[in-house]
C-alpha cells in the first residue's frame, strides 16, 4: 500500500480563509439527534420552554422550512421551527456573554443556515474585531456543533 500525501493532491485541501463561507453541516447533527433537540431546547425564549415542557414531552411535529436563496422545501421539528421563527429574534438571544461557538451557531440557525462569511458572522454575533479568533476555531480540525466550511 502506497501512502498518499497532500502534496500529490493538493486540488483536495480546502483553502479556509476569511472568505470561506459556513453552514451549519446537519448530516454532523443526525449522529446526535437527541443531543441536537436538546440543545435547541435550551435556545428556546422563556416563553416557548414553558410551551414546549420537558423536550422529551411533545410529540415532533414538522414543519416545512423553505430556503430564501434556493426554494428548497425541508422539514425542520417544531422546537427548530420555535427557534428560527421567534426565539432567535427575542432579545438575549446572542449576548456578550454567548460563548463564541454557541453565537455562531446561533446566528447561522436564526439565519436559515445560509452560509455565511467570517466578516459576516463576526457582524452577527458582535465581534466585529475578532475575525481571526473565529476562524482559528472554525477552521481547526475538531468540529463544534457542526460548524464546517461549504
């Protein structure tokens, strides 16, 4: 067996820079799907957790999301729904305290997970300034909370 190196292939490395746009990468999500609504639980406004209960205690109910960009028809549950339809417009949702892989996050979700750019995100979340820290995290090998280059 011959090993290959990137050299040889280098039309396979990514090029991550500030320019790379993210998305939030679901197929990452569907390995943890019962971690995944319970951490969009936990970014439901006051009002929905009180709605919703215990995450475990409502049947999952989908709603049809479409992409602003694309028309791309998609089911999303009714916790995500919650999330991207009010909650994430609701003050407090991103705060200063956020910690920066939650407020990226965040923003993509309330975004409708179109992809977005450094720049962007660092103007979404309030850390306008702090490009560089948000790339090195973005771009190192450990994948938070789905968080990947298109």
């Amino acid at each position: 067996m011959r090993l290959t190196t990137i050299a040889e292939h280098p039309e396979s490395v990514q090029r991550i820079d500030q320019q790379t746009l993210f998305h939030i990468d679901f197929e990452w999500w569907d390995l943890r799907e019962d971690e995944y609504r319970t951490y969009l639980y936990n970014l439901l406004c006051d009002k929905h957790q009180e709605e919703f209960g215990y995450v475990d205690d409502r049947k999952h109910k989908l709603f049809d999301w479409v992409n602003p960009q694309t028309g791309e028809v998609f089911s999303i549950d009714s916790i995500e729904y919650a999330v991207r339809s009010h909650c994430s417009s609701q003050e407090g949702y991103i705060t200063e305290g956020t910690a920066m892989v939650d407020s990226v996050f965040r923003a993509l979700l309330a975004n409708g997970n179109q992809p977005l750019t450094i720049k962007q995100l660092a103007s979404c979340i309030g850390r306008v300034g702090q490009e560089s820290t948000i790339l090195r995290m973005l771009r190192g090998s450990k994948v938070y909370k789905g968080l990947r280059p298109l």
